[in-house]
C-alpha cells in the first residue's frame, strides 16, 4: 500500500513538473508575443571602468517640435550633473530618456554601459533598478499610506515583511518623517512630499539618483531642507546624481555645501570660493541644445549674453 | 483650402488608426498579463468588490425597473392580439437575451467604465503612472489586467441578478396590473426559458465586460493635457464603450443566432 502511494505520488510530482514546463514555455511564448516577459534576466553590464556611468551622443528627439537637438555629455560615477534651462528647453526629457521612458529619435544614450533604446522592458526593468528618480510634484500613489509608498519597490519585489518595515523605518528616518508612516500622501504638505519621493527613490539603495525640479513651488526653507537631502544622499551614499532645476539658488547650494558624518551627526560644511568646487558640473540647455557645461565657476564667469541674462 | 482640408484629414485619420492600434496592443498586453508572473490577485479582488459590490444598487434598480415597464409595456401590445398570458415569456426572453447583458453593460460603464479612466489619468497626469514604472512595476500588469479580470468575472454575475430582478419585477406587475396568477406567470417564464438564451445571456457579458475594462483603462492611460484631459479622457471612455458594446451587440448576435438558434 505504501508502495502504491508513494508511486502514485511520484507520477503526481512529475505531472506536475510537466505541467510546470508547459505552462512556463506557453507563458513565454505569449509573453514573446505582446512583449510582457517577466524573465528576470539581467542586463548585460558591459561598462568599462573608467567609462562613464551616464553618456548622450548627438542625441536628437522631436514631437510635434523639436525636443533635444544634438545633445552630448557624460557623467561619471559619483559625480551631480546639475542641469539649468528655462521652460521647455527639454530638461526633464533627459532623465526620461535615461529611464528609457521614451527613446530618442536619433543619437544613443548609454547608461551603465548599455543602449537604453535597444532594451526591451524587462531590460528597462532591470536597468531602474538602480536608478532612482524623484519627480517633480512626487508622483506618490495615493491610494497607499507613506510607509507604503517607501516600500513599495521592496514589496513588489517580494521581499521579506520585517526587511521591508526595516529599510522604510530607516528611509523615513533619513529624510525625518518618521511619524508619518501612517499617513496618506494627501495629508502631507508640498515639502513633505518630496522628501517622501525622496525615502522612496532610496529604498532599494540605487546607484544613480534622478531629481526632476525637487524644490520647484516650494519655500527658501523647506527647499533647502531638499538639497541638503541631496547632498547628504551624494556624500554618504556616494551615488551618482543629476539635478534638474531652474533654480539658480538650489543648483548652487547643492554645488558650495557637503556633508560627513560625526558619530550620529551630520556635519554640513559650506565653500564660498566656487574655484575651489569639485564633483558638481552644470550643464545649461537652450531650446534643446547644450549651450554651456563646466564647472559652477566656469559659468559663473562665462560671457554669453544667455547665460549672463540666466544668471541675472 | 481643399489642399489643407486634405491634410487635416489625413492627419485626423492616422490618428484614428494609431488609436485602434494601440487600443488592441493594450488590450492584448493586458490579456497576456493574466496568464504571466507577477499576477495580482489583491489587485484583482480589489477591482471586483469596487466594480461588483459597488454596481449592485445601479444594477437592481435597472433590471427591475426595466422588467416592470417591459411589462407593462408588452402587456398593452399583447392585449390587441389577446395574448397577455404570454408576457411572462417575452419579458423573460427578452431580458435574457438582450436587455439584461445590454443594460447592465451600460450602467456599469457608465459607473465603472468612467472612474477606470478618471483613476488612470489622473495617475497619468501626476506621474504616478511613470512612478510605477521606475519603480519598476509594468502598469499594464498592475493595473489593467486587474480591471479586465474584474469585468470579465463580474459584469455576467451582475447581469445574471440584473435578469433575475427584471423577471420578478415584471411578475409584481403581471400578478398586481394584469391580474394574472404568479404560479401561471412563473410557469410561462419557466416554459421559456431554454439553454441557448442562458448560453446567449451569458457569452454577451463577458465580451462587453472585457471592452468596458479595455476601453476605460485605454482612455485613462492615453490621457493628455492636465487635468482638463482627465475630464476629456472620462467622457470618452463612456461614449466610446457604449457604442463598442452596442456594435458588438449586434454581431455577437448574428453569429450567436447562427450557432444557438432560437427553438
């Protein structure tokens, strides 16, 4: 009897096994066919060291005008790119291109090594995992509470419950919102929001952090409060960053302050002497072209009516 | 002026044609993802108690309301042939047949249909939508294929109770207005009632489940233009889906007809 059902149970586990197979190859073909994979291939990481993390060539994308025309530039690992332009000059098309959230019409942007535009989303999916992005208004769901907005990457992911409440306890801490957890985002005001955005994007400890005008309508305080967090997130986390903004203020307070860690303070340091300022580039856009990148100095005492009339 | 007339034609006309194009691609996406991991079944769970349990009241009210007046209705045309006794059997039929799956498609796309697109553009428009898929969730997974499967399972159970109240409906005015007996009303019905009306009954639900889903979700997610778009974008997902559902009323009737035809 023993014999019988333990055989009985042998060709019900290879059944199984079977249907397993059938069902897995079926799922793939159809997921080939209307591109919805959900394989959990890496992509392939195919740069050099001394290449850099993000890279543009003549990139060129239009709509129904043009967007970006002949866009180079490169940011290397570790070092904020901080992007200035007016209005519509396609500031925030850069960091949607780096998502591979559109592609370019022409050009090539690389991003760790590989051609974002000859991803498919699985490789997308892939390639935002290490990216972080804080959006402009900060694009929390409302439907969720603050703790689970934070943890939302990790919960998706499957990731154990305990693991979870850890890192957004942590998160939450970081950007000073612990006793929010609870709260829905529509209880939050404009600044707390953003630094939600900010807990959020940091959960999954992304190597390339992405702020799309993050102070933007917000008071001289409360955005301070946002480029110190992204200061403290490029000096202790060491992650790589671009800043797009308008504002001249943000972009130069990011650029002059930095940050260490003394026990369990955090000790802010302020250079007035912007010649001595390394590790931040500005690159200012105008009607989709790159019209200045160098060091905040550099534009500081560049001659281009543009720019003399941004700064002013 | 005919040369410009020309252009906006053609322009407005590959426009139509990119919309069919991605309205399918969306709607085969959406289907695909049912049946590939990550699946949501929360998300689907969610979605059937909000279109389900949320549309009982618009669906009990229509479907006896629209019993009682079919009734009352077919009543008044049956007297000229002397036929009253049979209005059990043609309320039945018809809202077996046509007027349960009909309607209740209807109400549930005006209720249902229009808050998929209102959620989904105004994710569009706050960059929710973009959010999830940094954060690496494919909204079409997350959030569509939910919504189909929700339809697809609830818009034929509402239907079922939706005919189910427009025949006793159509009984409280047959036995308290036409004065005939509700076991003589109920017998009728019974006698009417044969497998190729339920089969036809039940095939049209899940089809206008699936567009009224396909189409709110297609109309959120194309939303442009701000709030004002989200607005545009609820309106559109209503008129389109009801046409599509009558359109496609009619020729899932014709094949039907050919394939359950009427005994």
């Amino acid at each position: 009897m023993g014999d019988i059902l333990r055989k009985i149970q042998e060709a019900t586990q290879d059944v199984g096994d079977r249907v397993q197979d059938v069902t897995d190859r079926v799922t793939e073909s159809v997921a080939e066919l209307f591109g919805v994979g959900s394989a959990d291939r890496p992509p392939e990481r195919q740069r050099a060291l001394d290449e850099p993390i993000v890279s543009f060539r003549d990139v060129h994308l239009a709509f129904d005008r043009p967007i970006l025309r002949g866009v180079s530039f490169d940011l290397f690992a570790g070092s904020t790119k901080v992007v200035l332009g007016g209005s519509g000059s396609g500031k925030t098309t850069l960091l949607r291109l780096i998502l591979g959230l559109i592609r370019p019409d022409a050009g090539s942007v690389r991003v760790d090594g590989v051609d974002v535009a000859k991803l498919d989303e699985d490789g997308l999916r892939q390639l935002r995992l290490n990216i972080g992005m804080v959006f402009q208004e900060g694009a929390l769901f409302d439907s969720l509470s603050v703790a689970e907005n934070v943890g939302f990457r990790l919960i998706e992911d499957g990731e154990p419950e305990e693991l979870v409440e850890a890192r957004v306890a942590e998160m939450l801490g970081f950007v000073g919102l612990q006793a929010h957890a609870d709260k829905s985002p529509s209880e939050l005001s404009g600044g707390q929001r953003r630094r939600v955005a900010f807990a959020r994007a940091l959960a999954a400890r992304p190597g390339i952090m992405l702020y799309d005008e993050p102070t933007t309508g917000l008071d001289p305080i409360t955005a301070t409060t946002i480029t110190d967090l992204i200061v403290k997130v490029r000096d202790l986390d060491g992650a790589t960053s671009i800043l797009v903004t308008h504002q001249l203020r943000d972009a130069f307070n990011v650029a002059r302050t930095f940050v260490h860690r003394q026990g369990d303070e955090f000790v802010h340091h302020r250079v007035q002497e912007l010649a001595q300022l390394a590790g931040t580039d500005f690159l200012m856009l105008r009607e989709g072209q790159v019209v200045f990148e160098g060091s905040p100095h550099e534009l500081t005492v560049s001659q281009d009516p543009y720019i003399r009339e941004f700064l002013s | 002026m005919v040369a410009g007339l020309l252009r906006r034609l053609n322009s407005r006309l590959k426009l139509a044609v990119e919309g069919v194009q991605d309205y399918v691609l969306l709607s085969a996406r959406g289907t695909a993802a049912l049946f590939t991991r990550p699946r949501y079944p929360n998300e689907i769970l969610a979605q059937m108690d909000s279109l389900g349990v949320g549309s009982l009241s618009i669906v009990v009210l229509t479907g006896m309301f629209t019993g009682m007046v079919l009734a009352l209705q077919s009543a008044a045309s049956l007297d000229t042939f002397g036929a009253r006794p049979y209005v059990g059997r043609l309320v039945c039929v018809s809202m077996v047949r046509e007027l349960g799956p009909v309607l209740t498609a209807l109400m549930v796309t005006g209720r249902v249909g229009s808050g998929m697109a209102a959620v989904l553009g105004s994710m569009v428009v706050t960059q929710q939508i973009d959010a999830l898929r940094v954060l690496g969730t494919d909204p079409v997974r997350k959030l569509v294929a939910p919504r189909i499967a929700a339809a697809v399972v609830m818009v034929p159970l509402l239907t079922v109770l939706s005919d189910v109240l427009g025949i006793f409906g159509a009984g409280l005015i047959s036995i308290f207005n036409l004065k005939l007996s509700w076991a003589y009303y109920w017998r009728t019905v019974g006698n009417a009632l044969v497998l190729n009306d339920v089969v036809m009954g039940l095939v049209k639900p899940v089809a206008f489940g699936y567009i009224l889903a396909t189409v709110g979700c297609y109309a959120g997610l194309s939303t442009t233009g701000g709030t004002q778009g989200v607005g545009v974008s609820t309106t559109r997902s209503v008129v389109l889906a009801s046409v599509l559902i009558l359109a496609s009323d009619f020729f899932m009737t014709k094949i039907l007809l050919l394939l359950f035809p009427v005994v």
